[in-house]
C-alpha cells in the first residue's frame, strides 16, 4: 500500500469540547512592570496537576504580552514557601507569609502583582475495545480502540496588590480518542489538556485587559 | 542481530533496564532570614554512603544510591538557615550547634503495585541536635514525601528519582518551617538567642 495513504490519517485527531466558566470580582488590569505567577496545586495525594499545562498557560499568556514568571523559576527563587507542603491555600496565608522580610522584599522586585493558581487535572475516565499485537516477522496489530478524556481545571486568581480573589475560571474539556489498527495502529488523538489550555489561557489573558462587563459561560 | 534486537523490545516492555541510579539533590538555596549562630553538621557514615538496595523479590532489583544527595539537601538548607555552616568529623566541636542527620528509612511505591499512576517516596529521618560540648538538645524524627504522577516519566527509575527528587525538596522545607517548632530547640533559642533575633524570624509574638 502507498504509504501517502496513510498522511491523511495521521492528520486526523479526535474530537474534542472546551467550556469555561468565569466570575470576575471587580474590574483587573496589569500595570507596566508589573508580573504575574501561574503556579499548579500539587497537594492532593491522588493527582497533580500537569507542569505541561502551566507551562502551556504561561507560554499562551506571554504571546499577548504580559510578563509572566516560569513556574520553576519561581518556586527556586521562593523556596521553601511554595512548596505542596507549605503552599499558602487562602489569601490571608499568604498575607501573613509576606510578614517574613526577605520573601516580601523578593515579591517587591519581581513586581508580583497576580498569583494565580491552577488546581486539576486530566484523566481517562473510560476505554472501550482491544487490539492483539503479533511480535512475529511479518506480524502486525488488528483491532479497535477508544477512550475518553476528561479535564477539569479550577483557576483563583489572587491580586496581591489589592488582596483580594479577583476572579475564578473553570475550565473543563472532553474529547474521544480512537485507534483503529490494521497491521499498524493509528492513534487518533483527542488533545484534550491542550485545548484546555488554549481555552484557559485565552480566557486568562483577557482577563488581565480592563473590561466593562465580567463574561460568562463562553463556549469554545 | 535479533536476539539483540529481541532483548531491546523485552527490555522496553519491561519499562526499564536500568535499576540503579544515583540521585542527585536539585534542593533552592532557601529564602529565609538567618540566624545568627554557627550550625555545625556531622554526617555520619550511614548518611554518606546511604543507599538503597531492594530485598524484595517481587520487587524490581533497584539499587538507588542517595547518600550525596542527603548531604547536599542538608548543607543547603542549613547555609540558608544560619549565619556560618561548619562540617564536623564528631557531634562536638567548634559550633553552636551540631546537627547529626540519618536517613532511618525509605519506602517507595510504583504504579503497578498500587494500580494508581503514581510514583511515591517517603523518608524517614533521625535527627539529633548537639551543643558543641556535645551536650544533647534535641533527639527527633522527621519524615517527607514526594510524588511524581507516570505521565512526567519514561521509566520506573525516572519515576522514582523524579519523587525522591521531590521527596528531599519536602524534607528541606518542613526543616526549615518546624526546626524551632521542636519544644527543645525552641526552649534552647530562647535560652541562648536575643529577643530581636527571634523578632526578625517571627519566633516570638
């Protein structure tokens, strides 16, 4: 079979749907200089949420020009406050933490005005179908599989300026991948955690533009 | 040729072939206000040449050797912490204070024996505080955890040294929050630090 069969298939992804979710207190805006941190909650036992998916957001939000400092880079620099067993879960923990001098004063100079946190993550829920491998010469794979893919992000967005919750975002996305296999499997793809990104990272860096009106229930 | 080849898809099915690694700590200088004493260290040979080799025959055979990361962990914190850090070759000497770490116990689990798509570490510490008389101030045990979900590894062994990893970043902050929280050390600062001291560090209301 010509192999130029196959560059069609491969372009193919899965299908997958974002919704968003933002409630905006007050209006926000970031003033020149000044910076933002998206960081991921790692405390719960059972999940962590995806250093690709932060990285994805900052990378996103610094295509539209804010300033925002590399998670990691942070997290050195901030050490050992930030850390899952340490990390402020509420605005007056992390006022009382910016009694200690020397963490105030490293906040001054980056010029930290948001802390924002993301708190999630993405999973397959359920899979259905099978595929047999034959590792022989002149064996292949013959079958059928899907599964599906779920996201669900929470985004708290602290304004540390005027201490308060500026807003919260919820983002959650679904998709369903698909593997059909006739000697080769081909792996149809639903991006799931990267269309949640796209999302939330949009919707993140609209929010730092003044705005009249708080949006609602947008739908990607 | 094939064999060779065979080998390679068996290994790969396996996950890894490598099971012995040797971890290297990546702990932050901490950003803490120092306090003004000379801390001493003594690093005893269990500490050194800590390593961790499995016995378990339904265990992958890991060998995972810790020792150098322990010290490096400890000697970072501990330059944070306090104003002049010394190596000592006893638990008495030229300091203020002398801290005597040993790594008591390590315990792991990958993701096929608790069917979650985590990698977890647990430490446990054995800590002693001398004067440099060597009079004992303190005796305790700390513990830290670290874990790494299986989407951020290639192997068990990246797994597993990505949550020791975290595991010795967790061990350096719950030293650095909870050292003066232990009843003797704090009982100890407030016999021998000034007021202002433990002001600046938010000892004291």
């Amino acid at each position: 079979m010509n192999p130029v069969y196959f560059v069609p298939l491969l372009l193919l992804t899965g299908c997958s749907s974002v919704t968003i979710d933002e409630f905006r207190q007050g209006s926000t805006s970031l003033n020149s200089g000044e910076s933002i941190v998206i960081l991921g909650r790692r405390h719960a036992n059972n999940y962590e949420t995806e250093p690709s998916l932060i990285n994805c957001l900052q990378e996103t939000m610094a295509d539209k020009g804010l300033k925002v400092i590399p998670e990691q880079e942070f997290l050195d620099e901030f050490y050992p406050f930030f850390e899952p067993r340490t990390a402020p879960l509420n605005l007056p923990g992390i006022n009382k933490l910016r009694g200690q001098d020397k963490l105030a004063e490293r906040m001054s100079q980056k010029n930290l005005r948001y802390l924002i946190w993301v708190d999630g993550n993405t999973e397959t829920t359920s899979s259905v179908g099978s595929i047999s491998c034959a590792l022989v010469p002149g064996g292949g794979c013959l079958g059928f599989g899907s599964w599906d893919d779920e996201a669900g992000y929470e985004s708290v967005i602290w304004d540390l300026k005027r201490e308060v919750v500026a807003g919260r975002i919820h983002t959650s996305a679904k998709g369903t991948s698909y593997m059909p296999a006739v000697v080769i499997p081909i792996p149809l793809l639903a991006q799931v955690e990267s269309e949640a990104c796209k999302g939330l990272g949009n919707q993140l860096s609209e929010f730092f533009q003044p705005q009249g009106e708080p949006s609602h229930g947008l739908q990607n | 040729m094939t064999r060779a080849l065979l080998l390679l898809v068996l290994c790969l099915l396996l996950g890894s072939c490598s099971s012995s690694f040797r971890v290297k700590s990546q702990v932050p200088q901490p950003l803490v206000q120092q306090m003004p004493i000379t801390m001493g260290t003594y690093y005893p040979v269990e500490l050194r040449h800590y390593r961790y080799e499995e016995n378990n025959e339904a265990r992958e055979d890991w060998d995972i050797e810790q020792g150098d990361a322990h010290m490096q962990m400890f000697s970072r914190v501990l330059s944070g912490m306090f104003k002049n850090l010394v190596e000592l070759s006893a638990q008495s000497g030229s300091a203020d204070l002398i801290l005597t770490p040993v790594v008591e116990e390590f315990q792991y689990t990958v993701p096929r024996e608790t069917r979650s798509k985590i990698y977890e570490v647990w430490f446990k510490y054995h800590l002693q505080l001398h004067e440099g008389n060597g009079r004992l101030v303190a005796d305790w045990f700390m513990t830290s955890y670290g874990k790494t979900p299986t989407a951020f590894s290639t192997t068990d062994a990246d797994g597993l040294e990505l949550a020791i990893q975290m595991a010795l970043r967790d061990a350096g902050a719950k030293l650095l929050m909870d050292f003066s929280r232990v009843p003797e050390i704090r009982q100890w600062m407030e016999q021998n630090l000034n007021q202002h001291t433990l002001a600046i560090r938010g000892e004291k209301q």
